[in-house]
C-alpha cells in the first residue's frame, strides 16, 4: 500500500479516462448484478449500451 500526505497528478489521455470510466460503469454493474439487484439479461443490455 501507497501513501502520501501530498498531492500528486496522473496524466492520462481522454481516450484512456473513456476506457477507466466505461470499465468502473461494467464493474459497478456486475457487482450489483452479484448481490442481486440486477438480472444477467439486465446487465447485458447495459453493457451494450454502455459500449456503443
């Protein structure tokens, strides 16, 4: 584990902050769909959505 008591910047392209984003949105998805809150079919279409 890191720590720091400062600040510090990562820079990253707007294509890269896309893609971190799309894959926090599926992540986020399939852990509820986990506990319950979403069927597969659900999930698949947002998925989709999400993608295009």
């Amino acid at each position: 584990m890191v720590y720091s008591s400062k600040n510090f910047k990562i820079n990253i392209s707007d294509k890269e902050k896309e893609g971190l984003i799309k894959n926090l949105k599926i992540g986020i998805l399939c852990q509820l769909q986990k506990e319950g809150y979403f069927s597969s079919e659900q999930v698949n279409q947002m998925i989709k959505e999400i993608n295009s």
